[in-house]
C-alpha cells in the first residue's frame, strides 16, 4: 500500500522566503524517509512471502520424489512377481505333459497377458531369439551344433532356444535373458 497521503506545498516562487523553502525541505525529507520504510518493508514482506513459497515447493517436490520412489518399488515388486510367473508359464509350456493338464494355446494367452501388462507398468521383453548373440543383454548357458528348423540357417553364435526371458525397464536392464547359442562344432558353454 502506498504510504503518502500529503501532498507537498510547492514553493510559490522567487519571493519564497527561506523558512518556506525549509518547510518543503522538511515534508520532503519527511516523504523520501517514508518511502524509504515503506520500501524496506515491502522488500522484507515480499522477501518471506518468496521464501515461504520456495519452502513449499521444495516440501511439494520432496513429497512428490519419494511418493514416486515409493510407487516404483510398489511396480518393481510386482513386475518381479509377474517374471516370475511368466517363467513359470513358459517352464510349463515347455513339459511334456503341458498336452494333458493345459493346453499350450491357453498357457500361451496367459503369457501374452502377463507380457501386455509388464509393459503397461514400463517393462519389455529383450527379443533375443534368431539375433546373433548379444553379452550385454543375454547370457549364454551353452551352445548347440543343431540348428531349429523354424529359423533361417545361422550365423555364427546366434541365439536359438530362449530359456529365460530378459527383461528392461524404461531404458534400463532388469534381467538379461538366459540363452542357448548355435555354435556348429561346439556342445561346450561359452565363457
């Protein structure tokens, strides 16, 4: 709020006798010290109104940080449990007595839904199987001279026989994949 309310009789002209030209003095001397209080005060009422925000926006952020902290754990807890059960399903689809108790196409859909909803929470399978062998996001468990009739012929060292599925998250490697690897005169794992 504006702190002036009087206003200052100007001198009247070249017959303003000294002690009218120290009264104007005086109420402008009086008018600049209020302005200058004024100010100092307003500086100071502005200054903890910008600190009691910033305050606030650090207290919102922190807040916000550790909630998304905590909800990422929450996800990461259930996409592990998900993995799991998709390792699971595929060790099932992979017996023999799968024919019997469940059908392959139902294990199949159970999966492809685990899948859709891994990826929904941020997680995607590492297609691996028919690539050539990749370190950084597979592990080979051994190699195998034959080659699946289901894929092209190989390159040297390309994956053939996917036993775990890898696995990253929003750029970053959950869980490489656990591979078997085509190597033509090799049953030996690789190193």
């Amino acid at each position: 709020m504006w702190p002036f309310k009087k206003h200052i009789q100007e001198p009247s002209g070249e017959g303003t006798s000294p002690a009218e030209l120290l009264e104007v003095m005086s109420q402008l001397s009086d008018q600049v010290a209020r302005f200058i209080r004024w100010s100092y005060r307003s500086q100071k009422v502005d200054g903890e109104t910008l600190a009691e925000i910033k305050d606030l926006l650090e207290r919102v952020h922190q807040q916000a940080h550790q909630s998304e902290t905590q909800l990422r754990s929450q996800l990461d807890y259930v996409a592990r449990g998900m993995i799991s059960w998709l390792d699971d399903l595929d060790t099932l689809a992979k017996s023999a007595n799968t024919e019997t108790a469940i059908g392959h196409d139902l294990v199949r859909h159970w999966s492809s839904q685990l899948l859709d909803q891994l990826k929904v929470i941020g997680y995607e399978e590492i297609t691996v199987y028919g690539k050539p062998f990749d370190p950084s996001v597979a592990e080979a468990l051994g190699t195998s001279a034959k080659w699946p009739d289901s894929l092209e012929p190989p390159s040297a060292y390309s994956v053939i026989s996917v036993l775990r599925r890898g696995f990253h998250c929003t750029g970053t490697l959950h869980r490489k994949a656990q591979v078997i690897v085509y190597n033509e005169g090799s049953e030996e794992p690789l190193n």
